[in-house]
C-alpha cells in the first residue's frame, strides 16, 4: 500500500476469547435491560404467532376437501397421530376468524419488536460512541503517536454502524430463525416424526460445514474491515495534506495508493462473498433438496392414509419455514461473525490504558501553583524509539516570574522539554516538580491547567473566531474574549472582518494568515490566564510585520508568568533571565544573552553568527 503503510493489526483467530471479549458488548445494554427484555418477548410472540399459520391453513385444506371429520384418537403403529387433535376447530368462518386474529397480533408484536430493539440499539450505540470518544481522548500521546486519525475515525464510524445494523436487525432476525427452527421442527415431528427425520437426515453435517464456514467467514470480515480503516487512513490523510499533494503534483500518486487499498477491500470482500455464497449455497441445496424428497414420501404417506392431505401441507409449510431458517441462518450468522470482528477491535481500543485524568470542567479548588519548575537528572526515550536518547541527564531550574530560553541545532531535545512538562510522557530517568513537589503527585487536569502553549504550527478548530479564542476558557464571558484579543494584538484585524468575532476560520484555521492564527492562539492563552507559559518556537513560521506583532504580544502574555521558550530565532529570547543551549540532548551551556557571547567557540556563539553575520 505505498511508502506510509503502517504495520497492520495481527490477524486474531476465532476462539472463546474472541467471543468473549465480543460479549462485553452486551454491558452498553444492561441499562436498557428491561426494555430489551420485553422487545425478546414481542419477538418471541411475533414468531409464534407466524408458526400458526401453517397448522390453521392445513386445517382450512383438510376442511375444504371434506375432511373435516371429528378428529379420532386413533394412533398409527407408526405412533403418528392422524389429525391435528389439538386444533378443535370445524368450519371454515371459525378458521378464518382465527387467521385474522393471528395476522393482526403478528403486525402488533411485530410493530413493538422493531420499536423497542430501535430504542435500545439507538440508545446503546450513542453511550457505546460516547465511551469510545471519551477513552480515546484520554488515551497518553503515545498511543496517538503508533495510531493514525483515519483508523480511530473508522472505529468509532465504520465499526459502530456495523453494530448499528446488528442490534437493530440481524440479531432479532437471527433469534427469530432460531425460534423458527425450533418450532417448526416440534412442529413437524408432532405430524408425522418418520417425515422429520428424512427432512433432517443431513441436519448434522450441515451443522459441521455451519462451525467450518462461520470461523472462515469470521476472519475474512476482520481483514476486509481493517483494509477499510486503512483506506479510510488514506483519505484522511490526503485531504487534511491536500495543500502538499497540489503542490508537489501527487494527484496521480494518491490515486495509485487508494486505488489499490480499496482494490484489496474489494478481494478480500469477494473472497468472503464467494465463501458465504458457497455456504449459503450448500444449505439451499441440502435443505430443499430433502423438501422434495419429504414431499414425494409425504404424498405416498397420504395414499396410504397414515396422514391426511391438510396435514401434509402444513407439514410441507413447516418444512418451508425450517428450510428458508436454515438457509437464511448462515448469512445472518455471517453478518453477526462480521460484527464480533468490529466488536473486537472496540473493544481492544477500550483496553488501552488510558491517563489518569477527569473529563470534567476546573472546580474552585483547582491547584493555583506559585510557578517554580525544575529538571533535575531527567533522561529521556520516545516509547516508539527506545534506541535514541532524546535528553540526556538534563538539569535546570525556573524561579516563578522567570523567563528560561532554551536553544539548540534541530533535534537537540528542545520540544520535547514541553511535552515533559505537559505530562504528554514521563521521564526515562529524574524527575520534575512544580513548586518542589514531583509533578507525578498531581492531578494530570490540575496541573496541565496551570500551562499554556502557544506552539509554531497553531490548530485552529473549524468554527468561530470567538468559539477558537473561548477554548481557553469555555466559561468566559464575551467582555474577557474580547479583552484577551485586544492584549494579543488580534482584535484589529478581527474587526475588520464583516462578521467580526463570528467569522467562520475554516478547517484547521485555513481562512487566517499564519500571524492571524498566531494572535488567536495568544488570545486563547491569556484568556486561559495560566500561571506558566510554554512557547515552542511560537514566532519561527512569520514574516517580519507579522513576527512583530506576535512579539509585542508574547511580551505582554509573559509578564509575571513562568515562562519556558523554545527558540528559533535568537533575536526573540535576548530579553530572557537565562538561556540554555541544548545539544544532543545535554546542555551545553548557559548564561544570559550577553554570558554566552562572551564564550570563546560557545555553540550560542556559533548559532548567532550563523544567524546574524552569515558571511
């Protein structure tokens, strides 16, 4: 599938822990238990009221050809009774009557069954989606950082709607069969138990091709979905880079790529079509086959007397009602194989230990810290390259209302500071405090809302400007929105929109400039007000005038806040209490602006020269 496939998911083998680890499913319904229970019951009636139509018709031949006779108790030495004594009914009108009143509770039980499955599949999957899209987003940055968007998003899309149409139609629909076949086989044995047994002379092997094809079926629906997340990968990667695929003239190239993952969606998906179709085929053959063999042994029966004409044709209804059960059986046992598969990887999600945080809004006693920070010993390895050693032993301090600079060569470890701080990762090795005390003792909420970054590569969310600025603090009021623009150099341009605080930014902020996006995204700091502020190269990505702005903006946002700057351009950080020079994950030096100048061969020495005199 090209250069960005990722390594595809092991393919997991029907068992008992698959299937179990599927039946956790049922959790999301135990709350609608009740409800469930009563749409099983309407079910249950819905189906048994169809199963009399076979008897009643066969009663309304026997009596249409005359044979209507007070049923006799005489029993056969075949030990088959020959009448139906159980239906005590003699004419016509009294048949009919029956009929109806059989038709109308069918279309009543079965107009509850659909209601109340509907309700309680709607219901379940809505707190299923719920629960998915709240462990996802509580899962580390390390779980995002092996997972691609596009997969997550067929999760909770593609794998959900599969269940959608499991709980509201397959399973019902598979529970009727079962009682159809149950039935109905009680049915035909009450009428003549020697038909019963040519009818289901080839019953066990097909139950044996049934357990042989569904575990096939099973894990050829578990690749064709994962193929689907992987195509649907595609896609969310391609139109969220669409800027680059124009620009390097890829068209072809993304075309190429999903042609073939959907092409192998489409193999796969047939090879599993081919096999269900062989299957169903199978059963068709064997079940009406028999049909025809019973019907020529049921007709000599009739000839013989043994039984009556009516009672043939309800035992050939039956017949047709156990035979159409059985061969619709393996499809919808197909279709429910199909959703263990999605159910699995749901649940496997669910299984991934997520960050001991509460999704809930900040309480009036939510830690205010004084804003001290300290590295002491800290070693460092991404958890996806444990070979390469991002910081190595580092060690430094920041005194609340201090402005700490950090600089070094691409790749020196600097941005991964930030992440150490927002407790996106732990230390390999060391610690770090806030106030002198482990970060690892707070509460993750608590002390990620003491921060706010203010990051090269600004996201901002496809609504308002006010919605992108009030994301720091959902709860502010329209007078601290607009203050927090005025103080981020932002509200002149924003008023000169016609739609003013209300224009639309596009997706991912596409509408704004980059030092437009840049301002919203100090707003969106200082109205979250936090008592440390983290800028990752917040100024790199700006022209000149823009680079201004933001400056005078970043200026006004640090003052009285810790503030730890990761820097590009060494004209923006001249002003910091201390700067530190990374390189390789070690600090080098530090000093002032003005102490790492004076270093003979210092490597800030060297990064300035090379920034300010290239020549």
């Amino acid at each position: 599938m090209g250069m960005f496939d990722g390594k595809r998911e092991a393919r997991v083998k029907v068992s008992k822990a698959s299937w179990k680890k599927a039946m956790r499913i049922f959790a999301y319904i135990r709350p609608y238990r009740i409800r469930f229970s009563i749409g099983i019951i309407f079910l249950f009636l819905s189906t048994m009221s169809s199963m009399l139509f076979p008897a009643l018709l066969g009663k309304l031949m026997s009596i249409g050809m005359g044979s209507s006779s007070e049923p006799t108790p005489e029993i056969l030495d075949t030990g088959t009774s020959t009448q139906l004594d159980w239906l005590e009914l003699s004419t016509m009108n009294e048949v009919l009557i029956l009929l109806a009143i059989v038709l109308i509770s069918q279309a009543v039980f079965s107009f509850f069954r659909i209601y109340l499955f509907a309700g309680v599949t709607e219901r379940m999957l809505a707190k299923l989606r719920q629960s998915t899209y709240e462990h996802l987003i509580k899962l580390p940055m390390a779980f995002f950082d092996k997972k691609r968007v596009g997969e997550l998003n067929s999760r909770i899309a593609s794998d959900i709607s599969l269940l959608q149409e499991t709980f509201m139609t397959t399973l019902a629909e598979f529970l009727r069969q079962m009682i159809i076949i149950v039935t109905g086989t009680a049915f035909l044995i009450f009428i003549s138990y020697k038909l019963t047994l040519m009818m289901f002379v080839t019953f066990p092997v097909m139950i044996v091709a049934a357990v042989f094809f569904g575990r096939f079926i099973k894990k050829l629906s578990k690749e064709t979905q994962q193929s689907i997340a992987d195509s649907q990968i595609i896609v969310e990667e391609t139109f969220s880079g669409i800027a680059n695929v124009k620009s390097f003239v890829n068209e072809f190239f993304e075309v190429v790529r999903y042609r073939k993952v959907t092409e192998e969606v489409r193999d796969i998906a047939m090879k599993g079509a081919t096999w269900r179709g062989a299957f169903a085929a199978f059963i068709i053959l064997g079940i009406f086959g028999s049909i025809t063999f019973v019907i020529w042994q049921g007709v000599l029966l009739v000839e013989s007397g043994v039984i009556g004409p009516g009672e043939l044709v309800s035992f050939l209804i039956y017949c047709v009602f156990v035979g159409a059960s059985l061969g619709g059986s393996a499809d919808l046992f197909a279709k429910i194989q199909k959703s263990v598969g999605a159910t699995e990887n749901l649940m496997d999600l669910l299984e991934e230990k997520h960050e001991d945080i509460v999704v809930a809004p900040a309480t009036p006693d939510t830690l205010v810290s004084k804003g001290d920070l300290a590295f002491t010993n800290v070693s460092f390895e991404y958890p996806s390259r444990l070979d390469k050693t991002v910081l190595n032993d580092v060690s430094f301090s920041v005194k609340s209302g201090e402005r700490v600079a950090i600089v070094g060569p691409s790749g020196a470890g600097k941005s991964t500071v930030v992440s150490l701080l927002l407790r996106f990762y732990d230390p390999t090795k060391g610690h770090i405090s806030l106030d002198g005390k482990d970060i690892n003792n707070y509460p993750l909420a608590d002390l990620r809302r003491q921060m706010a970054v203010v990051p090269q590569d600004i996201l901002l969310f496809g609504g308002t400007i006010r919605e992108n600025i009030a994301y720091g603090n959902p709860n502010a009021t329209e007078e601290a929105i607009v203050k927090a623009a005025e103080q981020a150099n932002a509200a002149e341009f924003v008023n000169s929109f016609s739609e003013g605080y209300d224009t639309l930014v596009g997706e991912r902020g596409v509408q704004l400039s980059g030092g437009q996006r840049q301002r919203i995204a100090i707003a969106r700091a200082i109205l979250k007000d936090p008592k440390i502020l983290l800028l990752d190269e917040a100024t790199s990505s700006l022209d000149s005038e823009s680079e201004k702005l933001v400056q005078e903006a970043l200026d006004k946002l640090m003052v009285g806040r810790t503030s730890v700057v990761i820097a590009h351009r060494l004209a923006t950080i001249r002003k910091a209490n201390r700067i530190l020079v990374l390189e390789d994950g070690t600090i080098r030096e530090s000093g002032t602006h003005e102490e790492l100048l004076a270093l003979e061969n210092g490597l800030y020495k060297s990064l300035s020269t090379l920034q300010f005199d290239p020549t």
